[in-house]
C-alpha cells in the first residue's frame, strides 16, 4: 500500500506474518490466541512429563513412556494465549509538518491533514504493521490517534479479517491541532483495560517536557502495560540545514518567533535535541520501557528488520 492510497505494499503483509512481537512478559489472556503464557493448556508446544493421577485425561497419557519404564506419565503443553496490543499514533500537527528550504523552522505550519509528510507516513506504516502482526498472531488489537484528546479509535479487533478496518483507520487518519499524550491517555476510557503491550507512535514534541512524558508513562505503567515509544522524526528535524534571518513558526499553536539561525545556534539546537533523546531513553530504561529513534527518511524494511528487530522487539 503506497502512495496510491494504501499505506503498506501486498507482498509485505506475507512478511509480516512470519513476524511476532516480543513481548516480554508472558500473557494470559481471555482467549486462546498463540502467545504463550506461564500456565500449562492445550496447545501443540510440548512443555513436560508429570505423573499420571485418576482422572488426568488419557489422551495424553504416553504409552512409548510406560512400555519402556512401567511408570504412568501424562504430557503436558504450553497453554498459549493472547496479548492485548494497543497502539496509539500521534496525530498532532506537527506529525504532518513538511519543512521546506524557504521555510520557518523544525515546526513549519501546513494544512490540517496533510498526508505528504515522510514523518506521518512512516509513522502510519509502523503502526499498521505492529498492527497487522498482531491481528496475523490472532491477539487483541485496539488502536487511537491522538492529540490533546483521542481524535478516533477503533474498538478491540482479533484475526486478520480485521486487518482491512486498520489500514482504511490509519489511511483515513488526520494531523491537526495541539498535541499532548498525558492528556490524552487521561481522556475516560483511553487507557487499555487489560496489562499488555503498548506501542507510541510520535515525533514527542512534548510542551510539558520531561514532567508531561513522566505523567504519560505512569498512566500507561499503572495499566500495567509494555510499553514501547517509536520516536520518528524528519531528517530536517535531525539535521536541519536552515540559515539566515527565518521567522520560525509552531505548527501546532502557529505562533511564530523571529530567530537569526546561525551555525552556533544550529549546535546548541542539535545538543539540546541530543540531551532529550537521551531522556527519553533512559526514562524508559529506568522503567523498563523501550524507547527507539526511527528518522523518516529510513525504508520502511530497515525501520522493521534492522532497528525494531535489532531492538528485541520484533521476532521472526
């Protein structure tokens, strides 16, 4: 799915298939998905022998055992249950802004909605296939786009027959407005219900900073949720290559400051840009979040197969 409308190509969907996230607390869930969980059930993935006892089912009791030893033993297996994975992508203006080489600055206004971004689009790919690898592993999926409030969601889905709703959500999807992830997760009913794993999508240009990003991630902690933060940012936000006597305008609140960008100031602004990536990585260190930086510009196989799977958070 491509820039003619779809967000993901065909042949990559079978690749993600044979992809599963790694969550790294085993889950036991409502439903019987193919995630494991620390209980013993019935699913095909042997786990142990256990003496027999009246009343265990005999159909798992093994006869090559007990003709060569005379003792009665039962198998057991791996009970394997569902995840629930949520996803919230941020869909604030500054998720579509584009900066142009006349431009303003790093937060450059554009048009609610504009879907030409490398940043959002990324971002919207990412989702969609977290998403997809956990409808293909028949987990529970929920998913949210965000500013100040939750902008649209899409109820809890199972199973790839599913997976159309999510690419035409995220396909459909907006950047407008303000963003704010603690207050949105503070919205009634943002909150997943169940522990799982929770995926953040966004460029985390937080205007609280360090304490908005803490009330953020103690809402989701407190839910007992894995959480992982995706920080995408565009290669001008990375390295940007104004100079001159620029009028910088924010995207989201469109007020706008006169600022001569010089190579000094340009240092200072990649130290300070250097100084928050280092805080958004060990504040999720500290609490046993993941955290990765993904710049737009990177294909989509290397974001998946080289950062997300080199992180430990993606399996294949």
């Amino acid at each position: 799915m491509t820039g003619d409308g779809h967000l993901l190509p065909p042949e990559w969907l079978p690749r993600l298939e044979r992809l599963s996230l790694d969550a790294k607390r085993r889950v036991a869930g409502t439903l019987q998905g193919k995630r494991r969980s620390r209980r013993l059930g019935s699913s095909l993935e042997f786990a142990d022998y256990r003496v027999y006892s009246p009343g265990d089912d005999v159909r798992r009791f093994d006869w090559g055992v007990y003709s060569r030893t005379g003792k009665a033993f039962v198998r057991q297996f791996m009970d394997e249950q569902e995840l629930t994975v949520s996803i919230f992508v941020d869909c604030s203006a500054s998720m579509g802004t584009v900066i142009s080489s006349a431009a303003e600055s790093p937060a450059t206004a554009e048009p609610s909605g504009m879907k030409g971004s490398p940043k959002w689009t990324l971002a919207r790919q990412l989702a969609a296939s977290i998403g997809y690898m956990a409808l293909s592993s028949y987990d529970r999926l929920q998913i949210a786009c965000y500013s100040r409030t939750i902008n649209a969601r899409l109820p809890i889905m199972r199973g790839k027959g599913s997976a159309h709703r999510l690419f035409s959500f995220l396909q459909g999807a907006e950047t407008e407005g303000e963003g704010s992830l603690s207050a949105a997760l503070a919205v009634p009913g943002a909150l997943p219900r169940q522990p799982g794993m929770t995926w953040v999508f966004s460029d985390f240009w937080l205007e609280g900073g360090e304490e908005e990003l803490f009330r953020a991630l103690s809402l989701l902690s407190g839910t007992g949720q894995e959480v992982v933060l995706v920080h995408v940012l565009s290669r001008e936000e990375l390295e940007p290559k104004l100079a001159g006597d620029l009028r910088l305008v924010d995207s989201e609140t469109m007020s706008g400051k006169e600022v001569a960008l010089t190579g000094k100031v340009l240092d200072a602004y990649k130290e300070e840009l250097e100084r928050y990536r280092m805080m958004l990585s060990s504040v999720c260190a500290e609490r046993g979040m993941s955290y990765v930086l993904i710049p737009a510009d990177m294909p989509l196989t290397e974001a998946m197969f080289g950062v997300l799977a080199g992180a430990g958070l993606v399996t294949g």
